[in-house]
C-alpha cells in the first residue's frame, strides 16, 4: 500500500537529516572547515547517541606499525611475571584477541597526542588496576611497544617481521598497589626505555620509567 | 521556457525521489543481511559474555574513570553503565544479547531484537571504546536499519507463524510476502551508509604516500600483529603489490557511483567479497570481513536472492496464495519492486 503523501514528505525529510547526519562525522574528522565543524556540532547529539560518530578511515592515510603493551608484574612473594596483550598465544578466538589488540591501539592513539595526555593516565592506570587484580601483584610496569613494519626490500634481503630492530618501547608507568590501596603512580624518576631502532616520541620523557627493561626488545 | 524547464525537473526529482525511496520491495535482501548479522552478534557476545569480567567488570580493562576519559563529552549513553559493573545485572545483560541476537538471525519477534540489538549494540560499545573497530561500526547501524524493517516476511519464524496464522483463519493475508515501503527504506540506507563509509575510506587514503606509490598493501601484509597467513612471498613480485593497492583504493573510491549500475555491479560487489575475504582470511579480522560482505548484500536484488532460493515468485505465491485469494493489481508486481532497488 502506498503511503500518504504527508507521511512521503514527513520521513524524506527524517532520511535527509539522517543522512547528512552521518555524511558529517567524517566530513568533520580533522583537518576539517568551520563549516564541516559546525555542520557535525549540530548533529553531534544524534551522532554520537546512535553510534554513528565514525571516520571511516580504515588503514588511512596508510597502514602504520603496530602497537602491543608489555608489562612487568611483581607478586607479593618477589616473582617476575612479564607479558603483553594483545598476545595470540593466550588471547583466541581471533576475535578475543583483536579486542586486545585494540586496547593496545587505543593507547597509542593516545600516547601520540599530548593533549590526550589525562586520558592516557587514566587508561594506563586502569590496565595497570586490571592486570595487578588478576595477577594479586604489588607493582606493574607497563610498556606501549611499537612494532615497525619492514620494507619489502628489508623482507627480500632477509630480514624476518619480528627482527629486533623492528621494534621501539616507551615507558607508560609504573604502578605501585597495596592492599585496599587505589593503584598509584610513582614519582617521575624519568629514564628513557628505548629499545630498536630509535624510540617513541619525546613525550615518552615527561612519563613515569623507574628502570629500562631488561631485555626490552623480543 | 526556463520556469517549465525548472517544473520539469522538480517534478521527475521527486519521482524519482519517490521511486527510489517508497517503492515496495520484496525483503529477501534485508533478510540475508538479518540472518547473517544475528549470526555474528551471536558469536561477538558469546565471546564478550565468555570474557565479561575483563571488558565489563569493576576490575576490567577499562574500568569506569578510563571509561569516561575516553569517552569525552559525548551524546553516548551505555546500559551497562548504569548497572555499574554488577556481576548479575551483567549476566542478565549478556543473556538479553545473547537471545536477542538469536532471535534476529532466526526471525523471531524480529523488530524487537533488531530494536533490542541496536541498543545493547550501543551500550556495550560506549562501556568499551578502547576494545572496538570497525566490525562494531558497521553492526550499530545495520541494526538501527534493520530496527525499521528487519527483513522478518522471509525466512523466519515470524513469517512461518504468519502464514500459520493466515491459513487458520483464512484470511488473505498477501501483505505476509512482505513487500513494503520499510524494506526498501532501510536497504536504501544500508546501501547509501555503505557508499558513505567506502568513499571516506578511500579519499581517505589519498593522503597517504604509501598509496600513491603502491606499496600500502605490503603495510597489511608485513604487519605481524595482523597476519593471519604469511604473504611475504609477495616481495618477489612487487608489481602484483602495486596491483592490489591502485585496485583497492580505486574500488573504494568508485564504488558510490558505480554501484548503481546493473552491469558494474557485479564486478564491484565481486571486489567487495574479494577485499574482505582477503581481509578477514589473511589479516585475523574474519568477523568484520563478513560483515561487510553481509552488508554488500543490500546491492543484490531481492529476485536474485529468492531465484538462488530456488524461489520464484510464482512459486511463492503458490505456496501462500492457497487463501491468498486476494490478487489487487496495485499489490501484484513483486518482481518489479524488487527490481526497484536497482534501478539504474
């Protein structure tokens, strides 16, 4: 049965506002306009209520290198425990593991931005809280570790995707917890943790290192 | 002349407006986009459920403070904040998304589990913005379209009961074949989001070196965090690198205005299975490569589905019409509003 004509122009007009809806939240991803701004601030409220304030920038501008956390956990009885998320030895299905591997990006999004510097405490700490809760550890040391991605040239000479030199660290902090105790950061004593090729950026400096890994690399 | 000429063209835009948008259509399409969308929901909350504790409990990976740093000042609301991590409240939670998903994939109450997978779909992701991409993307708004018409007069349990229902009571019941305004609206909008979300993703790209000199796709392949089959023998023939790169970021850049062309079609919608088959296969994101080719179905015709059913409309009108005794010509042309979707 064909609709009425009022009812015809009454949801035309809901499917053009949607539309532009989700033409602006990637139209007004940075660098964007004061138009494309303005525009997406006044869908914003829908946008983002629905789910659908995304870029839609898959693998762009390029693929870059990866990015994993590595971490140290001390128990209460002084043993070492060390590993890194996303790990596909422990996190399967794939799907379980792409999840962690997204934490792990997440973090490097915002590592890469200094004005996104409270956040990254704030997710920093709370890995840190996780990973102390599951392990019962007193401290953590956590790592943002980027993976590089070699040329082909480097891969047809040789060089396999996992090479030492491949890799570069960055301190994220360390975490200190006691029982009842809120996790903690301790007092920036700043020491670079630079591992591979060269290191992350410089705001890896102004973040709380005690001591280089050892055996940072691999 | 000039007033006539400007007449003429208001007059064949909103025809054309309405052709595009009101015409009715036959839900097979939204269906295969149900069934396979209710499938994956299933299996990503069966692993969210299985792994609870660690994306949604108060000691998760993101708990509440990174939670709200990482949402910003947002519009976003989630559920599973306000149950505030409580391990029963959050048991009932996952098994709503568990039974809601399933209840999509196999068409029963079918608008409701859409409506109910749209929200829980939101929720869980404004709970855990570290932990997503672009499979949780394309599912947030396959099930807000799927909410306006969720493809449920085929086959489903709701239409199944339907046509019990109409051969209990004899009554003619056409409208259970299920062409409708709301099919057509929401396969429409799967199909523009999808224009949408390839053009972005491919201008985009223009802003990458790699991209312009061929060699991004070797970006996926010497990803080791990504790889699921090792490539690498790739290196030794460079040129095939280069294809696959130009070929990408050509297809997505094309495809919102060669879609739409029943000739092309075929070939894009071939390169769509191809990329994220690819994708899902070779770089360990086989959930979100099938979503997308589960949201590619909107662009094949609802005849060609129900042909490849080994439907034909006479076929099924022969199975329903024993009381469907109503045959109004303004509600016969199945096959051409079917058609409708694809109208270039």
């Amino acid at each position: 049965m064909a609709w009425a004509r009022s009812v015809r122009v009454g949801v035309s007009l809901l499917l053009i506002l949607h539309l532009i809806a989700i033409a602006s939240a990637p139209w007004a991803m940075q660098p964007s306009s004061v138009l494309a701004e303005r525009v997406f601030s006044f869908f914003q409220p829908y946008v983002d209520f629905a789910f659908l304030n995304h870029g839609y920038h898959f693998f762009a501008p390029e693929p870059g290198p990866s990015h994993v956390i590595r971490y140290e956990l001390q128990l209460a009885d002084g043993r070492l425990v060390t590993g890194q998320f996303p790990d596909a030895q422990v996190h399967s299905p794939r799907l379980l593991y792409h999840r962690h591997f997204m934490l792990s990006e997440t973090a490097n999004r915002l590592a890469v931005d200094p004005a996104q510097q409270p956040a990254l405490d704030e997710l920093t700490r709370s890995f840190a809280d996780h990973l102390m809760t599951n392990y019962s550890a007193i401290q953590a040391r956590l790592y943002l570790r980027r993976h590089y991605i070699p040329t082909p040239d480097q891969v047809a000479d040789g060089l396999p995707l996992d090479a030492p030199e491949l890799f570069a660290e960055r301190p994220l902090g360390t975490f200190h917890r006691q029982a009842g105790d809120r996790t903690r950061t301790v007092p920036p004593t700043v020491q670079a943790a630079v591992g591979g090729r060269e290191s992350l950026p410089p705001a890896a400096t102004q973040r709380v290192a005690t001591q280089a890994p050892q055996g940072a690399i691999r | 002349m000039i007033r006539d000429w400007f007449r003429s063209l208001f007059s064949a835009t909103v025809d054309g407006w309405n052709r595009f948008w009101f015409t009715p259509s036959h839900p097979a399409t939204l269906a295969v986009i149900r069934i396979a969308t209710g499938t994956l929901l299933f299996y990503s909350h069966l692993i969210w459920a299985l792994n609870s504790s660690s994306f949604f409990g108060s000691q998760s990976w993101l708990n509440e403070p990174a939670t709200r740093a990482l949402r910003g000042e947002g519009y976003g609301f989630s559920l599973l904040t306000m149950i505030d991590s409580q391990p029963a409240a959050l048991f009932a939670v996952h098994a709503l998304a568990l039974i809601a998903s399933l209840c999509l994939a196999v068409g029963f109450l079918s608008r409701a589990a859409a409506l109910t997978m749209f929200v829980l779909t939101i929720s869980f992701a404004n709970r855990n913005p570290g932990a997503l991409y672009g499979f949780d993307q394309i599912v947030g708004f396959l099930t807000m379209y799927l909410s306006i018409n969720p493809g449920h007069r085929w086959l489903s349990i709701d239409a199944w009961r339907a046509r019990r229902r109409s051969l209990r009571n004899s009554a003619p019941r056409l409208s259970a074949l299920g062409s409708q305004p709301t099919v057509t609206i929401a396969t429409r909008l799967i199909q523009l989001h999808l224009c949408l979300l390839y053009f972005v993703a491919g201008i985009s790209k223009l802003k990458g070196a790699t991209w312009w000199s061929g060699v991004a796709f070797w970006g996926a392949i010497g990803n080791q965090e990504y790889q699921t089959v090792d490539l690498t023998a790739l290196v030794h023939w460079p040129v095939l690198i280069n294809l696959a790169t130009h070929a990408t970021l050509a297809w997505e850049i094309s495809y919102p205005f060669v879609v739409w062309n029943r000739w092309v079609r075929p070939f894009v919608l071939a390169m769509a299975v191809a990329v994220h088959a690819g994708i899902g296969v070779c770089f360990g994101m086989l959930t979100f490569g099938m979503i997308m080719i589960a949201a590619n179905v909107a662009f094949v015709s609802p005849t060609l589905i129900r042909q490849l059913a080994g439907q034909s409309d006479e076929h099924v009108e022969r199975a329903n019409g024993r009381h469907d005794r109503v045959s109004k010509p303004a509600e016969r042309p199945r096959s051409r509003s079917s058609e409708s979707l694809h109208p270039v």
